[in-house]
C-alpha cells in the first residue's frame, strides 16, 4: 500500500472523512494542505529530500484562493507535479462532473484515477486507491465512466474555438458573423451562430454565456 500521500483539498469536512479512509487502509504517513501552491511546494520538497510521496489526491476548484502563483488549480497542479515527479499517482476526488474536463485529464494530464464526492464517496476512494497501487489502468467510478462513454453531443472544431475566443472578448453574435465573414470559417450568419452557441452551452454544460466561457478557458481551450 501507499507509504506517504498528500491531499489538498479546502473543505475540512472533507479533509476528515479522506483521513478516515487513509486509516482503514493503514497508511502511515498522510500531509494535507488547503491549496494547490502549497501542495505543489511540499511535493518540491519531499522530493529534494529523497522522501517523495506516492500518491497526490485533489480537488479541481478551490473557492478560496491563495497566493500569486500559477498552481490555483487542480488541473495546473497535476501539470506542474507530473513535470517534477512524473512517477507521482494522482487521483482526482472532486464534485465536478464535466464530459470534456475529465476527459481532458485522463488524456492529457495522465491523472490515475477520478471520483466523484458524494453521500457514500468514501468507500469509492477506498476502492480507488487501492486499485490504482495494485494496477496501471485508470480508476473512473461507474457514473464517471459511463459519462465519458457517452458519444459526444457534437465534436469540437476549429471555428467552435474561434466563437469561443469572440465570445470572451464580449462580442454579440451579430459582431461575430460579420467578423467571421472576412475569414474561411464557415459560420458567418448570426442565426447559425447562435445554434452552435446553443449547442455549446448544452454540450459543456453551461448556464449562460459567460459560464460557458469560463468552463472552456478551464479546460484551456481559449
């Protein structure tokens, strides 16, 4: 079993019920930290000092922010520790529930595993940990593995990013389609701009445009 972990995560109530289940596993030595900066700087030194952990487990949002560096987010967190320690295990514990973000971290970032907080989470990250230090697969809970099994409602392209990107910079579809008739993307009528808007809310999930636009710059595609 893992020897030394560390959690970041900045609900306490959370924290509690992770060392519960660290105990039941017997592992002897467990280092909790609120936000990500801090985390990355414990993993900065555990390793200098010969002494790395095993197994990093997060969250992906953290409602208070801490410190001027560029680790503020889980995403930015595993990026940056699988570049010092690329043999660290990392498991996602998290409320988020996004198709393309837990994509995105299973592909992109090589993240080992990811369950969603809930009532009876706890023995699913029991059940985690314990396959990911027995096997090389990546552990997805059933509703996460069935999320992202799901065909996607539309795949993204070139010129969803484009609209994203003149979204962000506040323009109306109207500004938009006169925008993109001066270039080779083919979606220059405001109407037609206006459907694909709709299906990119519906696709991530969002609740308006500005939430859209702030998911999408999360996953980093803008």
């Amino acid at each position: 079993m893992f020897q030394k972990v560390i959690t970041t995560d900045d609900l306490d109530s959370i924290n509690i019920a992770i060392v519960q289940a660290f105990r039941e596993l017997r592992i002897p030595r467990i280092e909790h930290v609120p936000y990500c900066d801090e985390a990355f700087l414990e993993i900065k030194k555990a390793q200098f000092d010969g002494e790395p952990f095993d197994l990093l487990i997060s969250d992906l949002c953290f409602k208070n922010k801490h410190g001027n560096g560029k680790t503020q987010s889980g995403e930015a967190l595993f990026h940056a520790v699988k570049k010092l320690q690329p043999q660290l295990k990392i498991l996602v514990f998290s409320i988020e529930d996004q198709h393309q973000r837990i994509k995105n971290l299973v592909e992109s970032e090589k993240i080992n595993g990811y369950v969603l907080k809930g009532r009876n989470s706890i023995p699913e990250l029991k059940n985690a940990i314990e396959h990911i230090y027995a096997n090389d697969t990546v552990y997805l809970n059933p509703a996460i593995a069935d999320l992202i099994a799901e065909k996607p409602l539309l795949e993204i392209e070139n010129c969803d990013i484009e609209l994203l990107k003149s979204l962000s910079k506040g323009l109306s579809p109207i500004e938009i389609g006169q925008l993109f008739k001066n270039t080779e993307i083919a979606l220059c009528g405001s109407n037609s701009i206006e459907k694909r808007i709709q299906k990119l809310l519906l696709f991530f999930r969002a609740n308006n445009s500005t939430h859209l636009i702030a998911i999408t710059k999360d996953l980093g595609l803008i």
